[in-house]
C-alpha cells in the first residue's frame, strides 16, 4: 500500500492535474489509441480521431474516477466498486490495457509537469495506478 509520502506526492500532483482533467485524459486516450491500436477494440462505437468530442468526455470521466481513488485513497476499493463492477462484468477489458493506459498517463504528466515529474513522483504515480488497475480487475475469472 501507499506510504505517507506516496499519498502527499499522489495529492499535491492531483491538484495540478484536476484543473485540467479533460486536456489530460484526452491526451491519455490519444497516446493509448496511437501506441496500442488493439486498445481501439474496446471502443467500435467511438469517434476516435484525436480531439473528438467522444474522446474529451471520455478522458475527463476516467481523469474523474482517479480524482474519486485519490479522494478516497485510504479506501479506494470501496470507492472503485462500481467501475470495478463495470470492468470486470460489462465491459471484460483485458488487463494488460491498464498498464498501456497507465504508462500513456505518466507521460501525459510528464509532459504537462515537466518539473514535478521527478523519478519520486513518477514512482508514486506508477505505484497509484497499478493499484487502481488491479482493484479494477481483480473480479475477473
Ligand atoms: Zn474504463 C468506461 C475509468 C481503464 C475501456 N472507464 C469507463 C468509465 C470510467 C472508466 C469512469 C465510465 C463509466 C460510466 O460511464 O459509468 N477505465 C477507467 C479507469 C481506468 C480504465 C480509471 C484505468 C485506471 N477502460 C480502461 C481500459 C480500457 C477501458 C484500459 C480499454 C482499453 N472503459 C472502457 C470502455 C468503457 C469504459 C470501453 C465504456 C465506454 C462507453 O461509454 O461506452
């Protein structure tokens, strides 16, 4: 689990990145989509050309879930329940696409933050995320 000072690393990055939640997660996506075509599978019903208004409220609502895990970061389980329902049940998201969308975040902030990005904060980011990732698919068969 996070240490005391992966938790003020995870908020204070927070901070920065709530303010702009959709230019974020949209840069997320396209990263993801353009780095790892068979992401794309998962969203036939979705115009995914860069900047499309499907991608832009797409991104800000993932941006807006790690906003719900870092505001309940002592109790992210219960917290993700829902989208954790949502992954494993509904949608069958292979796994390996969570580290695909969560190393295309951590070079999203890189490039957003680019002085904050120390090797620390990327540390405590990947670690974040990878908790995230497997509360999201720890209901999979
Ligand atoms: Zn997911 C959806 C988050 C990963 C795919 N997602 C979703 C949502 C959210 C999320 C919030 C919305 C829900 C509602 O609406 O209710 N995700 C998330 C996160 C993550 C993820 C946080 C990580 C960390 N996903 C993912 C991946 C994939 C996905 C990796 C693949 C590739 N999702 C998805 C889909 C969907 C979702 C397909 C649905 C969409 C629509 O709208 O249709």
């Amino acid at each position: 689990s996070l240490t005391k000072t992966e938790r003020a690393i995870i908020t204070s990055i927070w901070d920065k990145m709530s303010v702009q939640a959709d230019a974020i997660g949209t840069e997320t996506l396209e990263r993801l989509f353009s780095s790892y075509l068979q992401t794309k599978t998962y969203f036939p019903h979705f115009d995914l050309h860069p900047g499309s208004p499907q991608l832009h409220a797409h991104g800000s609502k993932v941006v807006a879930a790690l906003g719900d895990a870092v505001k309940n970061i002592d109790n992210m389980q219960v917290a993700l329940t829902k989208l954790s329902d949502l992954h494993a049940y509904v949608l069958r998201v292979d796994p390996v696409n969570f580290k695909f969308l969560s190393h295309c975040l951590l070079v999203t902030l890189a490039t957003h933050f680019p002085a904050d990005f120390t090797a620390d904060v990327h540390a405590a980011w990947d670690k974040f995320m990878s908790i995230v990732s497997s509360i999201l698919t720890e209901k999979y068969r």
